[in-house]
C-alpha cells in the first residue's frame, strides 16, 4: 500500500450514522482503537498496520453443526405441519 492513512489501516474502523429505523449512512470519519480517538480519512500516524481480511472457515466442525441444526429444524417445521394439518383454524 502507498499511503499508510487511517483508510486501510487494521486498527480503524469506519463510522456509520443511523437514520431511521433501518438505514444507516457512512461517515468520511474512522475511529482508532489502538488511540482510542476519532480520526480522518487522511490522518496517518505511527501506529499503522495494513488491514487484513478475515478468512472464512470451512472446518469441518462448522459444517457438522449447520448440519445438525438444519435437521433440527426441518424435524421442529414438520411437527409445525403436522399440527397445523390436526387444527386447521388454531
């Protein structure tokens, strides 16, 4: 990276506002965890290293317990079926 400023820096985090119940808008401000202090754009400092992408994980445990929670629900919407079936008007 060229320039070591607080946009591709790992420890700045970008700053949204919120308008309304659901949309929400970026500010052109980061926040510093590393100084603890809002900071621009632009601003660069001493402290700065490059931002890294979180890797997604494929391991085999994850897979396993999606797995399981999927048959869980498909077993809880049969039964859901089942009853509605059984009462049709609650």
């Amino acid at each position: 990276m060229k320039n070591k400023r607080c946009r591709g820096c790992n420890a700045c985090k970008q700053m949204y506002s919120r308008f309304g119940f659901s949309y929400y808008d970026e500010y052109k401000m980061f926040y510093c965890i590393v100084k603890e202090n809002v900071t621009s754009v632009n601003d660069v400092c001493e402290q700065w290293t490059p931002k890294v992408k979180e890797k997604a994980d494929f391991s085999a445990e994850r897979f396993d317990g999606a797995e399981q929670d999927i048959k869980r629900l498909m077993e809880l919407l049969k039964d859901a079926d089942e009853y509605i079936r059984q009462h049709p008007f609650g």
